[in-house]
C-alpha cells in the first residue's frame, strides 16, 4: 500500500486491534499514551478470546492501531487514517490472528532467532551448511577445518589443561577466549545449539584478565581464562534470558519493567566472574525445561552434533551439542550453596573419593545390571552398551549381579503426579504470554491447557508415597549384601539412560529410565560406550514387545538412521554419592576406552 492510502476499518489487520483492546479492558488510558507503551502492551499480549472488543475512551481505534503499525515497521497509513471513528466490533468479526501465516508470537521468534545468528561475526560464518544427508557427523574433522591449527589445540584442549596454561602466561585469556567464540559459533550453525552470545563482551573480560595477569604475574583466580558456557536460566547482563519462552523475550522471566531486564546477574554468574572464567554464550533449552529433545519457538532444533538425524537430548542439549563440539570445555547449570537454599552445603569430599579409589586400586567392587525396567526394551544398539559394560566390569575382576529392583513403573508414576501437581498452570501461563504453542514434546505430557490442579490433601499423598517408594528401593539396595560377594552392598547400578542411543525428532516418548533417578533423589552419571553399527546393531527378528508404547518404540529403531551414533549407559549410585559414582564412571569409562581402541 503507497504512502498516504487510506484503510477501510475492516480491512486493518485484526491482530492488533484485538490484542490492543484486550489490554485496554485490564489497563488505565493512561497506559496508552505513547507508541512505545502500545506496542509493548501489544506485544505482550497472548491472543486469546475476546466476547467484545469495546471502544477506547479518548484514543480511537485508528490511532492505536497506526501506533502499533508503525513500531512493526508497517507504512502507508495516511493521516486521515487517524480521524475514522472509533466503533464497537464484535469479537465474530474479527479473525483469529493466530490463524494467519504471521503472528506476533511467530515475529517476535523470528526476530530473536535472528538476533541469535546475526551475532555471530560475519568472518566466522560458515558460507554453506551442508545438509544431514550430506555430513550427518559434523564433529572432529568436519568442524576442525574452520578453524586454524592453533584453534584447534586450544579448543580441544580440556579445561584443566587450559587453566593450567592460562594461569602461567603460556596462553593468553584472549586467544583462549577468542577460540572458543570462533567454535561456539561454528557449533551453533550446525546444530542451533545457542541463545544468546555476548563474545565482544568476552574478549573484552579476557584483555582485562590478561592485564592483570602482566601486571601482577599470578592468576586472578582458579578459574583463570577459563571460558564457561551457561545453560540459558542463568541471568548475564547485557543479554537476555528467555529460557525458549518467546513471551520471555523483552522481559525478566516474562515480567516488564521490574528493573531486572539485562541487568540483573544470576548468584554463579557472579561467582564464576570473581574466579577468573570467561563467560562468552549461553545454551539452547526446550521451554519448560521439560522434555528430552531441545525444540523451542525460537530458534527451532538443536540437533545431535554426530548424528544430525536425532536429537541432542535434554533439558540441558545446548550444552550437550556444544561440548560435543568442543565449542566449550565446560557448562554449568547450578548454583552455589551460600545463595541457593536448595544446595546442599558439601563440598568436594577427598575422604570419599579416596575410599572407592582404595577399593579400585585393592579390592573388588560389586555392580547391578539393569538391562530393562520391564516396560520398555531397549534399542539393540542399546543392549549392546549394556553387554558390554557388564563384560568389561567382569574383566576387570569385579561382581556383577542381576538387578530386581521395585517396580520402575509405579516409581515414574509417582513422578508424574509430582510434574503434575499444578495442572501446567505455570507451563501454560508461560506459554501463554506471547500465545506460543507447547512443543509437541512438552504436550505430550502437559497437554493444550492447564488441569485441575491437586490439593493440599493430594499433594500430602504423593509426597508419602514418594518416600515409601524411596524407603522401599533403599532396602532392596542393602539386601544386595548377601548377592555381591563383597560383603558390601552393590556400589554402583549400571542401566539405559533411556531405550534409545538418542531418539529421532518428537520420537522422545518414554522417560522412565532418566525419570527413575529424580524420584528416588540418586546420583547419576553418563558413560559413553560405542556407537551404532549399521551392519551388526540389526532389527531383532525376535523381538517380543511388552506393551503397545513398546512395540511403538521399538519401531523407531531404523539402523541406517542410528549409524554413527554415540551410545552410552548410566551408572547410578545412592543419593549425595557425587564422588563415588564420578570415580566409577571415569574407571568404567577408561576401561571401555581401551575395549574400543583395540577393535
């Protein structure tokens, strides 16, 4: 439309008009005094049912509605434009916004994936994105040949090693900094891994780590030039959090005007700054944090960085697929204890990491073996990893026995009613600001609208059936005494982290073997074992389902799919057993290293 035509009120768009006026029903006139108050009124509104739209008081609906079209950027509407009167619209006569090709939840997704890639330097992006069917595997040697040679040892060098050269003046904190913000980015391109980058930012703090390293010839902290990549619920000035909510976007956790936005600091933020890390990104995450794929409405997919055919898990795939990628040597995703009520106060126990070391080094160790929970079968590739750890475990000279724990199904049911406990009020409230629909993976669970939510009384009974639960699977793991021959208990469990080696895209259905672990409150840690062969990873033939999702699941499974894939097991122990299980991981783990080198 030229500059100076006029619009018939019926033919202006009705999604402004309708998320104008709903506002308006809640908020003063006053609140409508300026262009910039009408469009984030505007903005922030999910579009929902309206039974009328009512006529504003002094401000026609002309005016707010050019308001809005020229802070989208809209033109062509003529100043008599602004002299129609204002009329009372039935809410039948105008259409569901969210039905257009173009929606404000969809633009405002848009523009911030956007913003996301337009910051990545153009020196650092990659001209061509070859597709999946041509580079499923962009790890190793696809990614290293972006990157210069001294990129690559830097950013392939592991945390301790990059502290120990960044706090002794053989590397500066810049080009430490700068190489990983070269291969954070790279990452993100192939795999959609970032939500927000500051990298300027970050070179800037390693200059300033770098000067104080000149002047006074000692590391600022521990963490000195370290970079550290932050899964997106972590609060860093200068960008925002928007945990994949695009009503996030613009706001302090969906909330305007607080004084936060972009200012305000998480408590590790904080805490990694004072010890002399690096913070250069911040990581992909599913809204909610509620699903094992990584999909949100703003930057879509964060895919497997070996295989680009499935998915790189979650809730924290951002930082799975970055690390994978060497873009970073390490991520957080929790606070300290001082400022975190929830955070047990124990530190890094010596005494206890010795103890299980001292039994490696001169005794025998006793694991349990979970090859399935009884409701759903693992992938082949799967129960291969399984195989595997259970023979290598053997090998080294230690007890293995069966695992016949309590049922894991009325354990995940228990979850479900703890998940549940709002009727996804507080999801559904999230996603309603901007009027975003739910991940198809998040609904599964969630549902289109929030449930009736449980009562004191309901809330009470999940509780103590939680702790039965927990006080019956605890004494299952002590009887295990007269079982392991060690006259201990078994020390660790060893079982699927889920039934896939990762699952294919929407295809995550089953979470009762990472789900267990929340309900029973355990340590848990990931062992990478193997990965898919096509040729010996085959459909079994034999194959018996337990249930229907079983047989659904099982189906999923296509090995010219899953070839390449990374496949890895779980070894869980008891609850606040960090040091232990950390240190039977990196046994098993080694050993299995060395199984795979002699192949």
């Amino acid at each position: 439309m030229a500059q100076g035509d006029a619009l018939d009120a019926r033919e202006r768009p009705p999604g402004f008009i309708k998320n104008v006026y709903k506002f308006y029903q809640k908020l003063s006139k006053d609140a409508l005094t300026s262009d910039a108050g009408i469009l984030d009124l505007s903005l922030g509104l999910s579009p929902g049912n309206c039974n009328t739209v009512k006529k504003v008081d002094n401000l026609s609906r002309p005016t707010v509605y050019a308001a809005c079209c020229h802070l989208q950027g809209v033109i062509g509407l003529a100043s008599n434009l602004l002299e129609a009167d204002a009329e009372v619209y039935e809410a039948k006569d105008i259409p569901d916004p969210m039905a257009t090709e173009t929606t404000t939840w969809e633009s405002l997704g848009k523009s911030k994936l956007s913003s996301i890639n337009n910051s990545i330097p153009s020196k650092w992006r990659i001209s061509s994105i070859p597709s999946i069917e041509e580079q499923r595997d962009v790890t190793g040697p696809f990614i290293q040949n972006f990157l210069s040679k001294e990129e690559v040892d830097i950013t392939e060098t592991d945390a301790v090693g990059i502290v120990e050269k960044t706090s002794t003046g053989k590397w500066t904190a810049e080009e430490v900094a700068t190489a990983f913000c070269h291969r954070g980015s790279l990452a993100h391109q192939l795999t959609n891994c970032l939500h927000e980058t500051f990298f300027d930012a970050a070179i800037e703090d390693a200059k300033r780590l770098d000067k104080y390293y000149a002047q006074h010839k000692a590391p600022i902290g521990p963490l000195h030039g370290l970079p550290v990549s932050l899964k997106d619920q972590f609060h860093v000035k200068g960008v925002e959090t928007t945990m994949g909510y695009v009503g996030w976007i613009g706001t302090f956790m969906g909330k305007k005007g607080t004084g936060k936005e972009k200012v305000f600091e998480s408590e590790m933020v904080k805490e990694l700054r004072a010890l002399g890390a690096i913070l250069y990104c911040k990581t992909s995450v599913p809204h909610t944090l509620m699903a094992g794929e990584t999909v949100n409405n703003i930057i879509g997919y964060t895919t497997n960085p070996k295989n680009r055919n499935l998915t790189c898990g979650g809730s924290s795939g951002g930082e799975g697929a970055l690390i994978s990628l060497r873009g970073s040597p390490v991520g957080f995703g929790q606070q300290p204890w001082l400022h975190d009520p929830l955070v047990h106060e124990i530190p890094w126990r010596d005494d206890q990491e010795k103890q299980i070391l001292d039994i490696i080094d001169n005794g025998e160790l006793a694991f349990g073996i979970m090859e399935h929970d009884g409701v759903i079968q693992p992938h082949p590739p799967v129960q291969k990893a399984m195989d595997m750890a259970a023979k290598t475990l053997k090998k080294l000279g230690h007890h293995v026995i069966e695992w016949k724990p309590p049922s894991h199904q009325r354990g995940t049911d228990i979850l479900m009613k703890v998940w549940m406990g709002d009727g996804g009020a507080d999801i559904h409230g999230a996603v309603g600001i901007s009027g975003e629909p739910l991940a198809a993976q998040v609904a599964d669970i969630y549902g289109t609208g929030p449930t009736e939510q449980a009562n004191a009384s309901k809330i009470a009974a999940v509780n103590i059936a939680k702790r039965e639960y927990q006080k019956e699977y605890m004494e299952y793991w002590n009887s295990t005494v007269n079982l392991t021959g060690t006259g201990r208990p078994v020390d660790a469990l060893i079982m699927p982290l889920a039934p896939f080696a990762a699952a294919r895209p929407n295809k995550y259905k089953y979470l009762g073997y990472s789900g267990i672990i929340n309900t029973l409150d355990y340590t848990s840690c990931i062992v990478p074992v193997t990965n898919v062969d096509k040729r010996l990873d085959v459909v079994d033939k034999n194959f018996k389902p337990f249930n229907e999702q079983d047989k659904e699941i099982a189906a999923d499974y296509d090995p010219e799919i899953y070839d390449g894939a990374h496949v890895a097991v779980q070894l869980v122990g008891r609850r606040l057993q960090e040091e232990k299980v950390l240190a039977l991981a990196e046994h098993l783990g080694d050993a299995l290293k060395v199984i795979e080198l002699d192949k």
